[in-house]
C-alpha cells in the first residue's frame, strides 16, 4: 500500500491529477490530504479535523505523512501515534 502512495503522490506533484480528483480508498486520500495540508480537498468530511484523520490511519500512512509533512514530526503527532 505504501508503493500506491508514494506513487499517487508523484503524480500529484508531477501535475498528472489534482488533489481533490484523487482516486483511492479514504485512507489512502488522508494520507496525502495530510501529506500535502490539502485535507479539505481529499476528505472534505474531515476538514478541520486532522486528529481524527490522523487516528484512521495505520503506522506506515502516519510514516508517509512525517515524511511529506513536517509538521506531523513534533512532539504532538508522536504522541498521539504512540497511543493507537
């Protein structure tokens, strides 16, 4: 699932789909939504509401998202992933 990703992401950035037109299972559209700060465009049922994004996903999605996303490195989003 992580190769599926990863590639979903490229072509993100290599302008071969936007965003929001991203196919896939809802996991996998948090993991970039989250990846990306686009979450209202990927799960609009989760805008504003990135914890309980955050809690959908598995380890591997959450290590996708820490890499893409700086800001899931602090010490709040390790904590929370230490919980599930």
């Amino acid at each position: 699932m992580q190769a599926k990703i990863i590639e979903k992401i490229g072509q993100v950035v290599r302008g071969e789909i936007a965003v929001e037109e991203l196919p896939g299972s809802t996991t996998e559209r948090i993991t970039i939504g989250l990846a990306f700060n686009a979450l209202a465009k990927t799960n609009p049922s989760f805008e504003g509401d990135e914890e309980g994004a955050w809690w959908r996903l598995d380890a591997s999605q959450r290590k996708i998202v820490r890499a893409f996303n700086p800001a899931y490195r602090t010490r709040k989003w390790a904590k929370l992933a230490r919980l599930v």
